[in-house]
C-alpha cells in the first residue's frame, strides 16, 4: 500500500470514478482537472498560481469541490484552487 493511501481509499476512488462517469464534473467529491486527472475530495493537491515567482507552489488537502474549484486546506489556511492551476505530475 502507497504510504498516502488509506484503507478504503481505492474503494472510494472507484466510488467516486463511477459517479463522474454517470453524473460528469458536476458529481459531488470530484473533479478533473487540465490535464484530464480526476482529483477526488481528500486527496493531496499541488498547485501554482500565474503571479507567483518561478518555482513556487503550494500543496494541501482536498476539502470540498464546488462549482468547479477545488477548496484545499494549506497549512491550515483555506485555498480556492482552479483545474487550471492544479500542477501536471
């Protein structure tokens, strides 16, 4: 088992690719990013931001995906992340 994965945590992704196969983007707990990744609620987002100096970036937990924009926790600090500012792997 990866060290980021929990017990259960392949049984939701396939929960969650399921629904966004019926539903689409508009399924609740997932959302595909610009790069054609589905990035589900609870899992680990880096991102970057346009205005930011070269090499920064910024990475956190999934909170809650509405209206197509990842909500992520950073260091405690709430961030609205959008798929176009989601980092390629």
């Amino acid at each position: 088992m990866d060290a980021e994965q929990m017990p259960g945590d392949a049984e939701a992704a396939g929960a969650a690719a399921g629904m966004h196969e019926i539903y689409g983007e508009t399924a609740r707990g997932c959302l595909e990013d610009c790069y054609g990744r589905i990035h589900y609620v609870g899992g680990w987002l880096t991102w970057r931001r346009e205005e930011w100096p070269a090499g920064r970036t910024a990475s956190g937990r999934i909170l809650e995906i509405a209206d197509q924009v990842y909500l992520v926790d950073c260091d405690g600090e709430p961030a609205s992340v959008t798929p176009a500012e989601v980092m390629p792997l």
